[in-house]
C-alpha cells in the first residue's frame, strides 16, 4: 500500500479485498436490473417518458401521450455528451466507528456503495474521478485506494471536472456542524449540475440504546464525556441529532443536492439503487432509507 494510506486509513487498506468484492457484487446486481447509467438531458435520441414532478410547469408535458392515461407525462431525451462524476467518501476518525462488530464500520460501508456507483457510471461511458485529488478511475483497487486518501479533507475548487455535465457524490455520516456542510457546499462550482449526499449512519447512532453511566470518547480524542444516566438523556439526545441532519438536508437543497439516509445494519444495494436513481434524475430523496 502506497505510504500515504498511513494511520487511521491503514485499517481500511486492509480491509480492501473484501471491499472490492462486495462492491463488484453490488455493481453486478445495479448495472442487471433497470438502473443503468443512461441519463435524461440534452440530446436528439428519445429516451423514456415519465410522469411529470412537483414543481414541473405544464409546458414540459406530452399531451399526446398522456391522452391514453389519467396522468401526466414528459418526453425525455437521452443525454448525448460524456457527463462526469466526482466522489468524496469521508474516511476520518468518525468513520470507523461501529457500536456492533458484526456491522460494517460506517467507512467500510461508505466505500462499498461509492465504489459500486463508480463502476456503473464508467461502464456507462461516464468519467468518473476522486475528490479532491482529480484522480480518474482506472483500476478499481488503485481507485478505490484513492478514495481512502482522499478521505480526510473536502475542497472540490481546484479539482472540479470543468466542461463536462459534472456531478458530485458525497458519502459521509454529516456530523461535523451544519455551518462547515453549509460552507463546502457553498463553495462548490457553478459547474456542478447537482450534488448527490448519501448520509451513511450506525444505527445506534440515532437510536441512542445506552442506560446507565456511560463515558463517550470522540473518534480521536482522549478528553471522555461522561453522562450519568444515558436513558434519560435519549430523548433530548435523538431530538438534537434529527434537527442536525433537517439542517443538513435543508442546506443541501439550497445548492440543488439531495440527501439519502442509510444504515449500515440495512444491506447496501437498496441505498446504491435509490442513489443510482437520483443521479439519473428517476429519483426524489427521503430523509429515511425506504
């Protein structure tokens, strides 16, 4: 493993066979059902229609062929030029936590479903490369080694795919402050057709299941927090988190992003699928897995 794949990522340069493997079983299951990378945009070659969304003016409708039904449709082109994606997967302290050894760390999880969508985006024709670094994919493990150093630091500016149709993933459990989401989103280029977050979480994460005195240590601090009685903090404590991620959420609609919710006791196709979907335009987010 190349010498920058130091400290906390060493534990997921570990893990990469299985890593690969699960990914490239994730991709084969998306790229042989109806979520293939073909995408709505500007072109000449018809490509589907659907019925027409919240928000859509009647002028984009298809009169013709939403006479033969009781709902409204859009004709959709299929997009002509190359598009690109570009890929964060966090990978810092707060990734690696799991409060049970039989899940995945959020991290490893993470890395699974980013991967997978690269696959199904390059077998699509679609370029597709890391943040910050700009490192297009090539081979899957040399890719996916990327992904993990990059994982420790956000800045799109310098390395954003200018010139083509871009969009960008994110894939983070989002608990640093609103404010530093908000800010990195903010300065995302106007090139950016959209953002796709797909919010990777522990599931005693939001569930809080802790009784009794508990003494908590952040992912790489040695300063604990001890609460008395974590049962009857769990309220107060489940309240805060859920208004964190409506903030996130909110911010993200703000700059055309959508987030999707996954827990990592849940298999992790449904939320490639749902991703896959969004990045095509077939899908519209909840804040909940489905």
């Amino acid at each position: 493993m190349p010498a920058r794949l130091a400290g906390d990522a060493q534990a997921l340069a570990n893990s990469l066979p299985a890593l690969l493997m699960d990914a490239r079983k994730t991709a084969a299951s998306l790229m042989l059902g109806a979520h293939g990378r073909r995408r709505a945009g500007t072109g000449e070659a018809f490509w589907q229609h659907r019925e027409l969304l919240d928000g859509e003016t009647l002028r984009q409708v298809d009169w013709r062929r939403s006479a033969r039904s009781d709902r409204l449709f859009v004709r959709e082109m299929e997009r002509e030029s190359p598009a690109s994606l570009q890929i964060w997967v966090d990978t810092r302290p707060s990734m690696l936590w799991r409060n049970q050894t039989s899940r995945p760390t959020k991290a490893e999880r993470a890395l699974v479903v980013a991967l997978a969508l690269a696959m199904a985006a390059k077998a699509g024709g679609e370029r597709v490369s890391a943040l910050p670094s700009g490192q297009i994919m090539g081979q899957e493990e040399t890719f996916l080694e990327a992904l993990i150093a990059c994982g420790s630091q956000f800045d799109t500016r310098s390395s954003i795919d200018r010139g083509r149709q871009t969009q960008i993933l994110i894939v983070s459990d989002g608990l640093e402050p609103v404010e530093v989401w908000a800010e990195r989103l903010r300065r995302l280029p106007s090139e950016a057709q959209s953002v796709a977050f797909i919010l990777i979480r522990d599931p005693d994460e939001e569930a809080f299941p802790f009784e009794g005195r508990i003494s908590f240590t952040a992912p790489g601090s040695d300063t604990p927090v001890i609460i008395g009685q974590a049962g009857a903090a769990r309220d107060e404590y489940q309240r805060t988190y859920r208004l964190h991620f409506q903030a996130l959420r909110a911010a993200l609609a703000s700059s055309w992003g959508s987030l999707i919710s996954h827990a990592t006791d849940q298999p992790a196709l449904p939320v490639t699928l749902q991703a896959a979907a969004l990045l095509d335009g077939r899908g519209v987010s909840e804040f909940k897995e489905g």
